[in-house]
C-alpha cells in the first residue's frame, strides 16, 4: 500500500446522495487508507483496518433497505482511494 499521500479523508467524513429520494450516507474512517491495484488477472483492494471497515459501511449502505437497484458510488484516485489507485465502482443490482 503506498504510504505516499492520501485520497481519502483524513478525518471521519460523510457523504450524502440523493438517489430517488432515498437518502444514501457514506462515511470514511479517520485515516482510512483504501489502494485498488491490477496484478495481472486478479484485483487487489489493499487496506488497513480504518480503510476496511470504511468499505464495509460502503457496501451496508448499498445494501440497505429501500436503497433502490443502480445505486452505486465512485471511487478513484484521489477521491477515497490511495493515489495511483485503479478506480472502483460500488453497485447495487437486485436483478437476478
């Protein structure tokens, strides 16, 4: 994980989205570090523990009740993620 400067806030943050009328609040972890890399043909998402759980809330507000199907949220390089980070999209689909 680099240990350069950091994409992701470094206090505890929150970011609220409307997504039809369903209010949709992502929080990060103070010093949450988050990198995404390529290794060939594997993704490696490589995080300590304040980066781990911030992407656990990530994914337990996708899957919250009445979050509807297409609800997703961006991460890159230098907006949560480590710099130089592959970039990371978090979606819900409910299609089966």
């Amino acid at each position: 994980m680099n240990s350069g400067s950091h994409g992701s806030p470094r206090e505890r943050t929150r970011v609220r989205t409307v997504v039809d009328g369903t209010a949709l609040v992502f929080a990060w972890e103070a010093d949450a570090r988050i990198d995404v890399r390529n290794l060939g043909g594997e993704v490696v998402i490589e995080a300590n523990a304040a980066g781990l759980r911030t992407l656990a809330g990530h994914l337990l507000v996708l899957a919250g009740e009445g979050v509807p199907g297409g609800s997703h949220l961006h991460l890159e390089d230098g907006n949560g993620l480590e710099e130089g980070s592959l970039g990371l999209v978090l979606e819900r689909c409910d299609d089966e």
